[in-house]
C-alpha cells in the first residue's frame, strides 16, 4: 500500500518536476492600437450629431460655430451703409436727452412720429441702446486708466455679433422644431444648417440694421415652437413670440395667417394621439390675431404718426365692398408715411399691371437667390431694377407662376398627407397605436406644404403689390421667407435620401446636398468680405449691380473722404449718367468739382440739383457752403435770387437768401452752422 505523499510547505514555492523545464512568462498583452484621427473625429462628429437628441443647446454650439465662420467680419470694420444713421446718428441710440424707455416713441432710425419714414422697432432699439450704454461706459473706464482722453469711438463690431449670435439661435430653434415633428434627427440638422449657411441673408446677418429681421424672424421661429404647446398653453406661447416679432420688425405680422395655418398642417405632427387640427389652428389664430390687434393698438398710442396722404382722400364712386374694407382697415393699422423715392423704387411711377409685373421679376429673381445665390448685393437701385418695359418679360411670367403654382402645391400636398395620416389610422386603429403611426405619419409632404406657403405669404408684405414700399428689392426681406424654405429643402432632401435604397443610390442625394451647401457657404462668405469696411462694400456693389447709380455715387463718396477727388469724380459722373435726373448726383459732382477748385464747372451741376430739389435743405448746403469756402457765392449772386423767387418759402430760397446776407456773421463763415450736413461717419449734432 503506497503511502500518502507529504503535504507541500505553504512556505516553500513549489519547484518543478524534475526533468521539467520552467515555463516562459506569459506575454503582454498587445496594446490596442487606436483608430486614425480622421476616423475618430468622423465617429465623434457622427456622435454628437446622430448619437443623441437635439436640444436647443446642442444645436447652437455647431450653428454658431457655422455662423461665424460665415458671417464674421473683420474687427475693425467701420459704419457701412445705413449704419452711420442707424447708431451714430440715431439719437435714440447715443442721445443724452432721451431716456431708455423713450424707444416706444421713436421710430428705427430714432427719428418722432411726424419725422418717421414708417419702420417703428422699437425692441432693437432697446438692444442697441443697451449695447451703446456699456461699450461706452468700458471704453470711458479704459480711457481713464490710461489717462486717454480722446473722445470714446463706438465700433459696429459688437452690434454685427449680435445679428450672428441670433441668427444662430434662430438655426438652433429650428433643428429642435423639425426633430420634434420628423423625430429625424438627419432632417433636423438639415434645416438648421440650410437656414444657418443660406447665403441670401448675409445682408441681414452681415449689416447692423439686419437686427430687426433677425429678431422678426426670432418671433416667428418661437411662435412656431409654442404649437408644441398644450391646448390650453398654446394660444398664449404664440401671443407672446408673434409680438416680440411685431415690435422687432413689422414684416412679422406674415406670422398671423402662416402660423394657425402651420397649427393645421403640422398638428398630427406635435400631437399625434389627440391633433384637433382645426381647433389648434382656431386658437392659433386667436393668438396670432390677439397679438397684431395689440401692437397696432400700442403703435398707434405710443408713436402717433400722420396718417398717409393716400388715406385721407375720399374713394371713387362706385367703390366695391373689397375696397372700402380695405381702406377701413388701413385706416385701422395707420401705417406711418412711406417716403415715395423713384430712384430707390422705379415701382413708384409704374401703373398697377406694371408695378405687379416688375414685382413678379423681383420676386423670381430673389427665389433664384435662395437656392443658387451666383450673385449678391448690397443695393438694387435705380437704374438696376427699374419698372418692366412689357408684362411678359420672362421673369415676370416666371415670378406669376411660382407666385401662384407653391400655393397650390402647398394645398395638394396638404390634401395627401391628410389622406395618408387617415390610411395608417385605420391601419393601425387596433395594433400599434400612436407609436406606430406616427413613424407612418408623412412629416415630410407636411413640412414641405408648410414650407411652399411660407415662403410665398412671408415675402408677400415685401413685394409692392399690397403696399408700395422705399425699396424695390433688398436680400434682407428674404429674412423670413428663408424661414419656410430652409423647412421645404430639408424635407426635400431626407425625402430623396429615404427613397434610397442602398447605399450608392443615396451617393447621388449627398453629393448634391454637399455642392449645395458648400456653395451656399461659399458665397455666403465672400459677401460677408465685401462687409470689411465701407469702400470695399461699395466697391463690390458697384461691380454686382453695374446700373445702380446709388452704388456708384457712394463708392464716388468713400474715395472722396480719403482724398481721391480723381476717382470720386469719375464714379460720380457714372452715377449722373445712369440717373440724369437724380439731384443727389448733381449736388455731389458739383460738390467734387468745387472741391478740385473747378468752381465753373460745378455751377451747373449745382444749378441743376437745386432745380431738381429745392426743399432738400442738406443737399442745398452741402452746394452753397463749398461755393462760400471758394469765394465763388458772389459770383452766382443773381442765379441765386433768381432761383430763390422761382421757388418762394423753399429751403433753397431760405439758405441762399440767408447765405448772402448773413454768411459773414456765421460762425465759422458761410452757410448757418445748424443747417450744415452731418459729415461722414459723424453722429448727432448737439
């Protein structure tokens, strides 16, 4: 019997059997090799763009990262355009003797009621001020560390960031809308970076003034989110976002028919299991129409404005019920006087087929512009855009048809996707329930019918059909439009990505959403360039709308306050050619020959302007006070009495009068201080 082997020493390490050979240590483990960069940044991106929902915070980040990268201009970029009257010489904005709340009395530009040439905003205002006040105070604080006691100089960097910041949100809300109906998150990322990169609105993102479509377009994102709402919330949700619209921009009132018409389209959408369509679009309206009854109410209390001439008149004989109910309600709305300027709208002196005619040729060309924007503007006046020659011009009948085809299309596709809403209902009446039907549910034909109509009912306000405006044609009125059409592109194209059946079907719907986008961006972009400092803006209008005389005087302008009289004279003439009888070119060739000391030459230009504008008392002062500077008043002496007694109680006959008279007791000399212009890039005058 073989005996029991002794127990190992616990203390002793087991050795090997003999004739063993000690066993190798194991091997590492290998090291895991990391995946490329490129690969890991695509699955971060796809991560954070498909991995999760989109909230309002996890879209701005990218969007505001899109639209500064578009948008940006350069930091030391100076006033362009309407900015010098919209913030250095708004005395809303940087005045002393108005306070912060006397907005709700004073129009964009700062002007009262019986000066406004009819834009009440008085929420940018509020904004601008706002900004105004601290940068001044932090530049005031920098200047009395340094001990710098130069006067403060407000830069428009600031209040251009703003638009971008917005215009982003803007994109933001959109992504959590298009989610919140589609439940596709491709389909919401699409609209906000369609809406985000559309480079028709570098205008209004771009140009300070863009603040008011900005924040308009704002209301109307946020009215559309609150059909979200409960039943009982909804009403209120849109009260609130349609007049934060109104009180930014007026062109917010497209939100009053569009919005309950989005409540009835869309409701399957926002509330799948109870949609009471026509009840929610019913409340909708209610809110929406509360909301204009109200800000025409506190319009009208807050800035009384003289009502338009146009109104005061009595209506033909004969007048239909339409036309009576029509001035009944412009009497009602009390819109303040729109100036009436051939050279900024042609439109003006055109009959109503005309007037319509060119309207419908705008309208196509701004419609090109959203979808393949090859050119962009600054400016579209006179001779650019001038009244049509015939009805049917191409682009007029173009303009007509798609006018009236998107509203049509609109309602079709409306009419389907009830159909096939009430199809996968009775499909799914006893399985899946509200789970299942709403992933049956057409989102997108809903969204493009919401989409077509927008866009046309949005720029309709815009179009000088119902309401003859100062502007022919400005990309900043596509601000809202874009709204619509940034929805019907994004539906558009998850439509065509979803009838892809595999993969390399799909290429083709990528590619053309790439070279869409990246074009859009691209020219977004460059237009955001020509915004780097006033000549380069009008350098690069004049060459995008070669017959814009505006455009050419103005470039004419920015080479004259640097001391270029020669080019300011030879884009002057240009300007005076194109629009012969605009009194504004006249002065201003004048003005550049009296300043080249070529008073002989000037005189007739002078003459001319002073012909053609007698009651403009900048432009007569501009004339007589460079005529002072070159002792060559007294030359004209007779010229000017007789002018003066062909257009008695003028500003003409009021300054040349007093000019002659007093010029030696004006201090300094000349034309009376107070009547002088304001010089470039100069604000108020104390």
């Amino acid at each position: 019997m073989n005996e029991p082997s002794d127990p190992p020493n616990p203390k002793q390490p087991a050795g090997p059997a003999k004739g063993a050979t000690a066993p190798k240590a194991a091997a590492p483990p290998p090291k895991e090799s990391k995946p490329p960069l490129l690969t890991r940044a695509w699955q971060s991106a796809h991560d954070y763009f498909m991995g999760e929902d989109p909230t309002f915070w996890v879209a701005m980040v990218p969007l505001l990262i899109l639209g500064a990268a578009l948008y940006t201009r350069h930091f030391s970029s100076n006033y362009i355009f309407d900015e010098q009257e919209a913030l250095l010489a708004n005395p809303y904005v940087n005045g002393k003797s108005l306070g912060f709340f006397d907005a709700i009395h004073r129009d964009f530009w700062g002007l009262p009621a019986d000066r406004s040439v009819g834009s009440y905003r008085p929420l940018p205002n509020f904004v601008w001020r706002g900004v105004w006040d601290v940068q001044r105070s932090i530049t005031q604080l920098v200047g009395r560390v340094t001990h710098n006691t130069a006067p403060a100089v407000m830069q428009p960097f600031l209040y251009h960031w703003l638009n971008v910041l917005m215009h982003a949100a803007n994109g933001a809300m959109l992504v959590v809308l298009v989610f919140a109906l589609t439940k596709k998150r491709g389909t919401a990322w699409l609209a906000g970076v369609i809406f985000v990169s559309a480079a028709v609105l570098t205008e209004a993102v771009c140009g300070v003034v863009g603040i008011a479509d900005v924040m308009g377009g704002m209301g109307a994102a946020l009215a559309l989110l609150a059909l979200r709402f409960p039943m009982w919330g909804m009403p209120l949700g849109v009260f609130g976002a349609v007049l934060f619209g109104l009180f930014s921009k007026e062109s917010a009132l497209v939100c009053v028919p569009m919005v309950p018409f989005a409540a009835l389209v869309l409701a399957p959408l926002t509330h799948p299991e109870r949609p009471r369509r026509a009840l929610r679009a019913l409340l909708a309206l209610v809110g929406s129409v509360a909301a204009f009854v109200l800000y025409v109410e506190l319009r009208k209390k807050w800035f009384q404005s003289p009502m338009p001439s146009e109104l005061q008149t009595a209506l033909p004989d004969g007048a239909g019920l339409a036309q009576k109910g029509m001035r009944a309600f412009m009497v009602w709305f009390h819109q303040a006087p729109l100036p009436k300027d051939p050279l900024n709208n042609p439109l003006v002196d055109a009959d109503t087929p005309h007037r319509i005619a060119g309207a419908m040729r705008v309208f196509w060309r701004g419609l090109v512009q959203v979808v393949f924007p090859k050119q962009l503007s600054g400016d579209y006046s006179f001779p650019q855009e001038p009244a049509p020659q015939s009805l049917y011009e191409p682009e007029n009948v173009l303009g007509a048809v798609a006018m009236v085809g998107m509203p049509i299309a609109s309602v079709v596709l409306w009419i389907r996707a009830m159909l096939a809403e009430r199809s996968a209902r009775r499909r799914l009446a006893t399985s899946n329930g509200a789970a299942g039907l709403f992933e049956q549910l057409p989102a997108q034909a809903m969204l493009i019918s919401v989409g077509l109509l927008w866009v046309v009912v949005s720029y309709f306000p815009h179009s000088n059909i119902p309401v003859l405006l100062p502007t022919v044609r400005a990309e900043r009125f596509w601000y809202f439009p874009v709204i619509g059409s940034s929805l019907a592109l994004a539906a558009a194209f998850a439509w065509m990505w979803k009838r892809s059946q595999r993969w390399w079907d799909g290429a083709p719907v990528i590619a053309l959403f790439a070279l869409f986008l990246v074009f859009q961006g691209t020219r977004a972009r460059m237009h955001a360039l020509d915004y780097k400092d006033d000549l380069v803006f009008w350098d690069a209008t004049r060459k995008a709308v070669p017959r814009s005389a505006k455009a050419h005087l103005n470039y004419s302008v920015m080479w004259g306050a640097r001391g270029r009289l020669d080019i300011r004279l030879e884009e002057n003439q240009i300007a005076v050619d194109l629009a012969p009888q605009w009194p504004m070119a006249h002065i201003y060739l004048g003005d550049t020959l009296c300043r080249m000391h070529r008073t002989d030459e000037a005189w007739p230009h002078y003459a001319k302007g002073f012909e053609l504008a007698p009651g403009d008392p900048n432009l007569i002062a501009l004339a007589l006070q460079c005529l002072w500077d070159e002792s060559a008043v007294e030359k004209h002496h007779d010229e000017l009495m007789e002018m003066s007694d062909k257009h008695p109680g003028s500003w003409l006959a009021y300054l040349a009068v007093d000019t002659l008279r007093n010029g030696k007791d004006h201090s300094p000399p000349g034309v009376d201080p107070k009547y002088r212009p304001r010089g470039y890039n100069e604000g108020p005058k104390e």
